[in-house]
C-alpha cells in the first residue's frame, strides 16, 4: 500500500472514530491488510472488506456507508451521467406560459427518475442522482465569490414525492386497484425514492469534499451512530432503529453484569479450603480462597412521564428495564400524565416487551381531565395508593424532564420516597443546558434525588450499568 493511500486509510479511520465507532489499533491493521487482498478498483469488494474489518454491529453501517462515500467516492468531479435519451413529451404551443419549476432539464430529470421509481435500476438511480445535483445542486458558499452544493436545492426541485401518484398507475395499470397489492407497490416505490435521497445526498457530500477536504466534510455531515441518537429529536426512522436495538443492548448489558459479578464474587474466606490449598505450596497459603458471594437482587420501582414531549425516552427505557428484569428481584413500573396508573401488567413473563409498550400506549389510564403534566398530582397518588410500594430493598427511578407546567411538584413527598429507598436516581432526557430554564425544575429536583442526563441509548446503558452495580 503506497504512503498516500495509507495515509487516506488512516484518516478515514480516525473519521470513523469521530463519528463514534469504536476501531481498535489491531482493527485499523486488520483493514488495511484487507486492502491489499482485494482489488482496489472494485469499489464494491473495497467496502465489504473494510466494513467487514471495522463494524462490528449493523446499527453502525449507515454511519460506515456515509463516510466510504466520503473518502472512496464513486466518482469525481463533475461526473454527469451520459445524455438520456428519455424523450421529452411535446409542449403544446397553446399551453400557458411555463412556470418557475418548469423546464427541459428537470423534465427529464424527472422521466428518469420515474423510470427507476418503476424499474428499480440501480444504475440508473446513480445516474439520475449525480444529473440532478449537477444540473439543481449548485448554490453560493457562505463566503463571497465561493460556491457550494446543496441537498435541499436539489430534492426540492425534483420533487420525488410528486410523482407517487403517477408511477403507482403505470405499476398498476391493467390491474387492481387498492388493497395489499396498491400497499406492497407503495411501500415499495416509497422505499426507492428513500435510496434516491441517499444517493443525491451521498453525491452532494462528494463534491462538497472535493470542494474542501474529506475530514472536513465528513465531520460536519456525520450522522450520530443509533446510540447517540437523541431520544426526543429521534425520527421515526431512528425510533425504528432504537426499537431494534434494545434486545441486543439488553443481552449485551445481561453477558457484562454477569462477567462483572464472576469478576468481583468474593465473599467470606473459606479458611478450610485455603488450608488444604496452602498443603500444594508446603503450607504456604500463597493465595486465598473465598466463598462465592450471593448476589443481592434489589427491587426497582419506575415512575416515569408518558407526555408527548418525553414518551419516547420513557418507552425506550420501559423497554430496556424489563428486557433486564432477571437482574431485578422485582419490577413495578408506573406512568402518568395527570393521572396514575401502573404499568406493571402489561409486561407479562415471557411476554414480548415490544407489543407490552404498544398496548400501554393505547390502554394505560395517565390522562384525566386536562392531560397536562403534572409531576405533584402523580407523587401524591403514588403515596396515597401505594403507601409501602417504596422500602429499603427499593431502587427509584424517575423518568421525566422535571418539567410540570408551574405546577406543584410535592417536593416534600418525593423527598419521603428517596429517603425511604435504598437508591433513587431521576434521569432527565433534556440537555443539561436546557435545563432550569421555561418551567423546568430541574435544579430544584436535583436537590433531592440525584438528577442524570439521558439522552440516547449510550447514556442509557451506562447507567443501567451503574444501577445493577
């Protein structure tokens, strides 16, 4: 490998890092090993043989494919594609004047990106895509006389949405309409204009990197990997994301409490059985020898915010708490908006946590009159109906933004609840900049029960680590 290229392999792995995948030392080696077994002037067997050297879970390959499109892209410079020979349809000379959306080039532009919206040619999807951002994508770079590339500029003016309609009755055109067939050819012309998207986005970063250089570009347009999603700025792609990530975190989390507990189970010095070791060593108890130490499972008592504004955090954390409850002696969960209700019976024992999240979503009675947050009200209940729910094997969980629309938090109660407990913690999916300000209480709260940001599935994690500690 000759020292240019080596230098650009390490680059795009210190990119990696930075977007925060975990690439070892040993890992970097192995992949640039793999790049003088495979031919380098096949784009595709290059990012096979270095995905297959430095990802270690699906999860992060979107991260990976974005900054390989950055560092070994496809193409260079302007790269249009040759002339379609899509043939324009006639414009009637009595039509009215053309407006500003309209002309010859998007017209094609957008045949062709009908055709692959049939077709599904992958080929042609590429093409359309560096044809679209050449021809729409040019804007003016923040400095004067600069220039830029733009994804906006050029997905607003093609317009992909626009021509559902039309490629769903050429698809189905001699045949029924509606019904599972009409969904199957929506869903999947839908799913092309998504990888559409992602080539003129992937095209847009190319040339921007040209323009500038590839570290740059790929730190500024780098997407966060799925653990470092923001629950509450998640789309509903990455809740999809997030929801197929809770098992594998829930097992990976379930196999590293076990090694800790083996790692860290000395108890009591079983004096007898050092005596008979030492005999080995003439007499010499050159190492001691323990009884195993009993685990002490500890119940946990969730008390979480299921208002719009923070459903998701609780949900993903609702999700992970009962994927783990082997590790708890006992769980009981419970959610409110303005009113109480405990969640615990939606999570059967072998149950599937993930439709157990659905039908609390649709059956659990958190809202009365007005369905404003009211933290105060859902502390006052909690005592007054489950007065002993809380006891010295208990570990408190709160989960919620602290933020109860100026209302009365019942300060004193909450207080009564993390005294009684043997650990209460409130994690608070908000940033920490953000908190304290509008009617957050953050501070006031923190007073009382530890407070801890949890944004994302990483922080998630960490501290579930230090919960079963």
């Amino acid at each position: 490998m000759t020292l240019p290229l080596l230098e650009h392999q390490l680059a795009f792995v210190t990119a990696l890092r930075d977007a925060g995948l975990t690439v070892s030392v040993a890992e970097g080696l192995d992949a640039a090993a793999a790049m003088r077994a495979v031919d380098l002037r096949d784009r595709g067997q290059l990012r096979d043989a270095l995905a297959a050297t430095l990802v270690k879970r699906q999860a992060q390959r979107p991260v990976f494919d974005a900054a390989f499109d950055v560092f070994y892209p496809a193409v260079v410079g302007a790269s249009v594609a040759p002339a379609s020979d899509t043939v324009v349809p006639a414009r009637d000379d009595t039509a009215a004047p053309r407006g500003p959306l309209e002309d010859p080039v998007r017209d094609r532009v957008r045949l062709d990106l009908a055709e692959f919206l049939r077709t599904g040619d992958e080929r042609l999807r590429d093409a359309v895509a560096r044809e679209a951002v050449t021809a729409f994508g040019a804007v003016a770079g923040s400095d004067p006389g600069t220039s830029s590339w733009s994804r906006l500029a050029t997905l607003s003016r093609v317009s992909a949405q626009t021509l559902m309609a039309t490629v769903l009755a050429q698809v189905l055109a001699g045949g029924d309409r509606g019904g599972l067939v009409e969904q199957r050819a929506r869903t999947t012309v839908q799913a092309r204009i998504t990888q559409f998207e992602a080539r003129v986005d992937a095209d847009v970063r190319r040339r921007l990197a040209e323009l500038s250089d590839a570290q740059t570009v790929s730190r500024r347009t780098r997407r966060p990997t799925i653990e470092q999603v923001d629950f509450l700025g998640a789309t509903r792609a990455d809740l999809v994301a997030l929801r197929r990530e809770i098992q594998p975190l829930a097992r990976r989390l379930a196999t590293r409490l076990a090694l800790d507990r083996r790692r860290g189970s000395r108890g009591q010095l079983d004096f007898r059985r050092t005596i008979r070791a030492s005999l080995s060593t003439g007499g010499v108890p050159v190492e001691t020898l323990h009884r195993p130490r009993r685990p002490l499972k500890h119940d946990l008592v969730v008390i979480c915010d299921l208002s719009e504004s923070v459903s998701s955090f609780a949900h993903f954390t609702l999700l992970l708490v009962f994927a783990l409850h082997e590790v708890f002696g006992k769980v009981l969960a419970f959610g409110f908006v303005d009113e109480l209700d405990e969640l615990t019976r939606f999570f059967t024992p072998g149950g599937d946590v993930l439709e157990a999240v659905v039908r609390l979503t649709d059956e659990a009675d958190v809202t009365a009159m007005f369905g404003r947050t009211d933290y105060g009200r859902a502390f006052e209940l909690l005592d007054e109906r489950f007065p002993d729910v809380v006891g010295t094997r208990t570990s408190l969980l709160v989960l919620g933004d602290a933020r109860s629309n100026y209302g009365d938090l019942a300060l004193p109660v909450l207080r009564q609840f993390t005294e009684r407990a043997r650990h209460a913690y409130w994690l608070n999916p908000e940033r920490r900049g953000i908190w304290n300000t509008g009617d957050s209480r953050a501070a006031e709260v923190d007073a009382i029960i530890p407070m801890r940001e949890c944004r994302n599935l990483t922080q998630l994690g960490e501290f579930v680590r230090d919960l079963t500690d």
